[in-house]
C-alpha cells in the first residue's frame, strides 16, 4: 500500500491519464511490496478502471476526491469506498429543501455530460419517491437559451440546475434576458463552483451587473468540507483546530488549499483504523486456532470489506460511515447575497435531518417563491351598484305598471275603458310585469345561487321573458284582431265578439309558447357553462394570475332553439303591424290602438335587434351585457306600457267623452256606401257589454219621451198664436206665404242600430185662409205695438225653435249644436251639413 501511494505521488501530474494510472496500478501489484489497500483515485476516469478490477486482486480502494456518481454502482464496483459524499448525495438534500417550502413543481436543466445526466437520473428517482412533480426536463450542449425560454413557456418557477460555471454564466445571462429571477423565480445550482465564478468564466454578452441581478438569491448545494459541531474526533483535534493546523501547514509550504483535504485525512484515519481492526480479529483468531493457523488474501479482503462497512467516528469532515460503500455525510446550503455565497443551512445525511439557519434565506419577494402560478379563478360577475341602480329602475316600472292596473280595475265600467276591453288591459299591464321581473333573474350569477340553483335559473327567466312578451303583445294584438273583424267585415252584423274570445286567442298563442319551451326543455335544456379566459395579472401584485370564468346558460343546438323563438315572435310582431295598418283610419280612439302599437312594435322591434346583436358582441363583459339587456326589457316594456294607459289617462282628465265618438270627418264619395254599412257594425262594438247596451237603451226612451212633451208644448204655442185675432191683418201674403208653417219635431228614432237619430224640421206649404187678408187699421200702428205683431212672432220662431231642437240633440246622441236640421235619411252617413250662417245667431227669449 505504501508504494501505490508513493507511486500515485509521484505520478500525480499524469493521474488523470488512463493507460498510465493504470500501468501504474499493475506495476504497484507486480513488483511493489503486499498491498491490502488503494487510497486515492481523483480523476473518475482512472478510478473507475482501476475500482473495477480490485475484486480480482482482493484489494479494497479508499477514494477521498471521486464524486462521480458511476462509482456508487456496487454490482460493478463492490471494493469501491469514498469518504467524500457522491455528487448524488446532494439529491436527498435537494428533496429535503424542497419539502420543507412545500415546493411540489420543478424543472431540470442539465448539461449534456455523462457527470450531470447522472445526477439529473438520480434526482429523478428521488423527486419521484417524494411525489414532487417535474414539469420540464430540459438539456442543452452549448446554447441554454432556448431551453430557458420553454422552462418559462412551461411556467416552472424552481429550476434546478445541473452545469459547470462555464455554462453557469450563459444560464443566468439567458435568465436575465427573459425575465427569470427575482421574487417569482427560484434557482438551485451545484456549490462547488470556484469563487467569483462569474467573473472567470462570463463568456456572455451580459454584463457582471445583469449577473449578478439574475443570479442574487439563488441556493447552491455542494458536500460540507469541514464539520461545523466543534467536537473533537478521532484525531483528537476539532474540525476547527484541524483547519488552523492545515492552513499554516499551506503557508509553511505554499500550496493551494483543496476543498478535498478534510476527507483526506479522515480517509487516512479509516484505513488506520480497518487496519487495526483486521489486526485485531486476525489475532483473535490465531489465538482461537493456535495450532495450524493461516489465512489468505481472500479471506482478508473479506475482512477488510466488512471492517470498512463497519467504519463509525466522527472526523474533521463530520460523521464517518459508510452505507453500501457511499460516505453518508453533510450537505450544505449556500446562498447567493449581494455579490457572495452565505451558508444557510445544512443536510445531514445519517440523521436525515435539514437544518436551516433562521433567517440567513432572503428571498427576493415577501415569501418564498411559489412553485408555479397560482390560478386563482375569478367569476366575472355582475356590479352590485349597477344591479341595484336597474333593480331600482325595475321596481319603479312595476309600480308604474300596478298604477296602470289599479286604473283599469278601478274604472273598468267607465264608457272609455270598457271599449278598449280592460281584460286585455290587465293581461298587457301582466305581459309587463313579467318581464319587468325577469331582470331581477338576469342579474343572478354563480356568486349567488349554487351550480344547480343556476340551471334552474337559466331556464325560469327564459320562460318568464318570452311568456311575459307573448302575454303583453297578444292581449294588445287580439284587441286590435277584434277591431279589424268589426270594421272591415262588412257583412258581420250584430255579432258580439266578447273579451272570453279574445282570452282564448291569447291563450292560443301562449300555448304555442309553452310547445316550444317543454320541447326545448326535454329535448335540450339549458345547462351551466364555463367560458374561461387567458390569464390576467394580479391587480394587488401578488404572486398569482387570474383566470376570469363566465357562466353562461347555453345547450347544444342553442342557436336552432333561438331561431325557432326569434321567427315565432318576429311573425306575431309583423301580425300586429299588419292589423295596425289596417285599421289605422278607425278613428274611435277608444278602440282603436293601432297608432300605438304601431310606435310600439317599432320600438320594440329596434331595441331588441339593437339589443340582441350588442348582448352577443359583449357575452364577454357580463356587466355591459346585463346592462343592454336590463334597459332593453326596461325600455321595451315602459314605451308600451306608457303607449297604452297614458293616452287612456289623459283622455279621462280632459275629455271623457271624446275618445268614444267617431270623429272622421272626410269621405269620399266611393266610401259612402261603404261607410254606411261601417256605422251599422258600431252596434256589435256597443253590444259587448249588455249592461251598457241596456242603460243607453233607457236613457234613448226617456230623451223620446221628453221629446214628445216638447212636440205637445210646440203645437200648443202654435195654437195660442194661430187663435190671435191680432195677427191676421198684418200679413201679407205676398210677404210671408209661408209664415203659417209652424216648425215640428217627429220622427226621433234610433234606427235599426239604435245609434242613428233624425230630427225632421218642415214648413207646411198649404196657407191658412186667415192670413191672406190684412186689416187696413192696423197699418198705422206704432213699433210697441208692432213687436207683437204676427210677422215678428214669425220671425222669432223660424230663429229660435230650430236653435232649441238642435241645443237637445247632443245630450241625446244626435248631431252638434251647431248644425242645422237634419233631413237626411235613415241610412244616411252620421256626417252632417253645416247650417247657414244666418243660423249661427244665439236670439234668447221668445
């Protein structure tokens, strides 16, 4: 043994050499003194041919400096011992430290040489065994920039690399120019780089500066060279006085240091200490066989094998001991702060225990970096002020729809609301109402409501929404659909179309509603869907992103459905457009709504296409889009609501009267026919409600008879002035021959409709004998007694008996005040001729 090591010394410069170590090996076998050791082996190369071959020769081999991860094969190797760790000793360290920051996602980033590929292998079983995931496992020769760049496309935030300080530097420049350091990023490189590595070896275009900023924090794990407890050992010296000796020993002779010589000289002191302990069983047994005792250089490497696995003191470097040939030893951990390596913490391997330093680690954020980006989903949800400022606008739509009902119920026997059919009133004011509610339901997301909550609200408000149209817009359509039956149906006569029918129509279209809907339920239903988005940065700079996720309520053939309710409602929209032109010229404003819901169906029609197309373009922007929807249903139902009641109200303030007369006043002469037979079909327009038909019925009789009365009082005055033996004298016939024709009124009737009433005004042609002749003395009288006279009562009755007929008329349903008689017919037009001007004249008094 002594000559290998005098041999190993004086070859030192050529160790690394293959074919020589290994001549010198065999000629250290062959020609030198018995060997029962080999201490040393630095360079892998030598010393691994040279391990391979020791069970051949029965010689074990001590290494203090070979860390190559090959070496730990015992099948291959099984005389092979090291007292300094392997560079595979590291990875339990590695895992420990992992741990400890619940790190559980790394990358890899390996030189590709057969000493780091090793490593990487055997790291790979360790962060198996402790279920830490690799993300990316990356290799690269030369150039580790693009193998950077997918570690970072790959968002690994630990990276764990495996390089000399050669390529070391090209790692960090590449990091810095992407972005990888700092408070998100955490490196572990291997500690045994030479100091001020970065300095020797920066081959990059990066400055020591950026260096520096991407490698500040970083943690190198390399094998502690020297014990840090102060306990003295085997040697009798602690780790501390041993490196004082060894220094001035340096000094005295002046060499450099190597970081191996620790393991050296305990190395020196386990083969002392195997040497003495072979000694010692090979003389227990001499003394067990006394007689005819030897042994061979098998049966002594045997012992050698066993007394060095068997090997345990503490040395300079640590606790000595050997597990399956590998020095199970201390770890420690380095930091990179502000320009220099601090030690942080160490691993030891027997004990299996990582002491960390309180608070040595500086990590560059306020904690540990995470091991990846932490996704925290974000719900895309609907502002509570914007829902409380439309669910306020909502609340105020519903009173003013109940407003709206409470003056329909409350004068739904009034002449005005009964002819525009306060049950269709209240179904529209309910149409409404429902889709007033329905925003309440848009409104509610996720972050309300539970995921099956939400299913469910998906389709209530669907159905709410399109029952609630289809109940306004029907009612408002089928009042309109009796309109058109009644005035462009010449030949309907007398045929009650009650509100019972209408409800009916309503019913029908509700129904075809409520087909489409359970189809679309059983068939399809709406489910909850997730829409998630990219990334977004943290808004408060925390180590995380956010994915923003939207619900949305959609189904597999969401379109089809949505074409089938569009066309429905699109077809009953144009349904009530064209009632609306047809019966734009009946111009009863109680019962005709055709301008209204013409301005309601434009309206509405634009908004929701207006609508529709702007809530598909921001599905993305919950906000907006709850918000175009809430004023479009808002806006929809408030237009329509208002285009019905409002003109119903401002009628009954001003003019409750008004809006049940027919007011068109021109004609052609080609609608005079027509026209006549429209007149009569107000008759089943009255007739909807029998109480009102009876009441006007009554009240016509007692106007008759009041008539009849005044006819009576009318005859009797004639009389009184026919007897007047005054009169005669003073008429001239050739003046008046038709002063005898006495004004009567007959002929009040109601027609076949009960609507129609004429009043005949004639003069009788025939004179009366008694006022052919004038008395010559009543020539001279003066104009008191002229006054009285037969002419001026004549007069006086042709002015005022016409003017008092026709101040009755109006109360009992006949023609203005202020035309003259009426001498049409029965079937006449309820149009009427204006009196002549000289009628216009207000005389009172008889």
């Amino acid at each position: 043994m002594k000559g290998v090591e005098e041999h190993y010394h004086y070859h030192l410069q050529d160790i690394c050499d293959n074919a020589k170590g290994l001549r010198a090996f065999f000629d250290a076998i062959c020609y030198g003194p018995k060997h029962l050791m080999i201490f040393g082996g630095v360079c892998p190369s030598v010393t691994s041919i040279i391990a391979e071959s020791l069970e051949g020769w029965n010689l074990v081999q001590l290494s203090f400096a070979a860390t190559t991860p090959v070496l730990a094969d015992k099948k291959k190797y099984p005389n092979f011992f090291r007292t300094v760790p392997s560079d595979n000793a590291v990875n339990p360290a590695v895992v420990k430290f992992l741990n400890f920051y619940n790190w559980s996602r790394v990358g890899t980033l390996t030189q590709d040489v057969q000493r780091f590929s090793e490593v990487r292998n055997d790291l790979t079983n360790e962060l198996e065994k402790a279920d830490i995931q690799i993300a990316d496992t990356e290799s690269f020769s030369n150039d580790p920039c693009v193998n950077v760049k997918k570690l970072k496309d790959n968002d690994v935030r630990i990276i764990i690399g495996q390089f000399d300080e050669n390529l070391a530097s090209k790692v960090f420049c590449c990091a810095y120019n992407l972005n990888m350091y700092g408070s998100k990023y955490q490196w572990i490189i291997p500690g045994w780089y030479q100091g001020n590595w970065w300095e020797q070896a920066n081959s990059t275009n990066c400055t020591t500066k950026k260096l520096l900023s991407a490698m500040e924090g970083y943690i190198s794990v390399d094998f502690e060279p020297l014990s840090a407890r102060q306990i003295k050992g085997i040697s009798g010296r602690t780790p501390k006085e041993y490196d004082r000796e060894y220094s001035r020993e340096l000094q005295q002779k002046g060499v450099e240091s190597s970081k191996f010589h620790g393991f050296a000289y305990d190395g020196i002191w386990v083969i002392a200490n195997t040497l003495t302990r072979v000694m010692e069983l090979l003389r227990i047994k001499q003394r067990q066989n006394f007689h005819n005792f030897t042994v061979d250089d098998r049966e002594v490497g045997k012992l050698m094998l066993d007394v060095m696995n068997e090997t345990n003191f503490n040395g300079v470097t640590g606790q000595v001991m050997f597990r399956n040939g590998e020095r199970m030893g201390t770890i420690k951990f380095n930091q990179f702060q502000e320009g220099q390596e601090v030690k942080v913490g160490e691993y030891n391997a027997i004990a299996d225990v990582l002491d960390l330093i309180n608070n040595s680690i500086r990590f560059q954020g306020v904690e540990p970096p995470k091991d990846r980006t932490f996704v925290r989903l974000q719900r895309r949800h609907i502002n509570v002020p914007l829902y409380s400022i439309l669910s306020t606008m909502t609340i105020l739509g519903m009173l003013m729809a109940g407003a709206f009902l409470f003056f329909n119920i409350k004068n739904r026997n009034h002449r005005l609301i009964k002819m525009s059919s306060p049950y269709m009133n209240n179904l529209i004011i309910l149409g409404g109402m429902l889709s007033y509610a329905s925003i309440f339901l848009f409104g509610l997301d996720g972050g309300f409501v539970s995921d099956t909550e939400f299913e469910t609200l998906c389709t209530v408000r669907t159905w709410i929404l399109i029952v609630g149209y289809t109940t306004a817009f029907g009612a408002m359509f089928a009042k309109t659909w009796r309109v058109h039956a009644i005035f462009k149906n010449v030949k309907m006569k007398k045929k009650i179309i009650k509100d019972q029918k209408l409800l009916i129509i309503v019913g029908g279209m509700l129904l075809i509603d409520l087909c489409i809907l359970i189809c679309w339920q059983i068939v399809d239903p709406l489910k909850r869907t997730v829409e998630e988005y990219s990334l977004e940065p943290d808004p408060h700079g925390r180590d995380i992103a956010i994915r923003p996720f939207l619900e949305h309520c959609e189904n597999t053939h969401m379109t089809i459905w949505l074409g089938i309710v569009y066309a429905y409602k699109g077809l009953l929209m144009l349904f009530g457009c064209f009632l609306a032109w047809e019966t734009r010229n009946v111009s009863i404003p109680a019962l005709n709504d055709s301008k209204y819901i013409g301005m309601s169906v434009y309206n509405v029609g634009i908004m929701c296409i207006i609508g529709a197309a702007v809530s598909f373009l921001t599905r993305d922007q919950p906000n907006v889009q709850f918000c175009i929807v809430a004023l479009v249903i808002i806006f929809c139902s408030t237009i329509t609501l208002c285009l019905v009641f409002v003109p119903k109200l401002i009628t009954m303030r001003t003019n409750p009267d008004a809006a049940t007369q027919n007011r068109r006043l021109k004609f052609t002469q080609n609608q005079k026919k027509e026209d006549s037979k429209t007149s009569t079909s107000v008759t089943s327009v009255n007739q909807t409600n029998t109480s009102r038909l009876d009441g006007l019925q009554t009240d016509n009789h007692r106007l008759r008879m009041r008539i009849t009365e005044l006819d009576k009082e009318l005859e009797e005055v004639t009389m009184q002035l026919q007897d007047t033996p005054e009169k005669t004298p003073y008429i001239k016939q050739n003046h008046y021959p038709d002063a005898n024709n006495i004004l009567s009124i007959r002929n009040f009737t109601d027609g076949k409709d009960g609507e129609k009433s004429i009043l005949k005004n004639h003069l009788e042609q025939k004179p009366q004998a008694q006022w052919g002749s004038m008395d010559p003395s009543r020539i001279n009288r003066g104009p008191l007694e002229d006054i009285n006279s037969p002419e001026h009562i004549q007069r006086r009755l042709s002015l005022q008996l016409p003017i008092l007929h026709h101040a009755y008329l109006p109360s009992i349903g006949g023609v203005d005040a202020s035309c003259t008689s009426p001498n049409g017919s029965p079937g006449s037009s309820p149009r009427h001729r204006h009196m002549p001007p000289s009628y216009r004249v207000m005389v009172s008094g008889l």
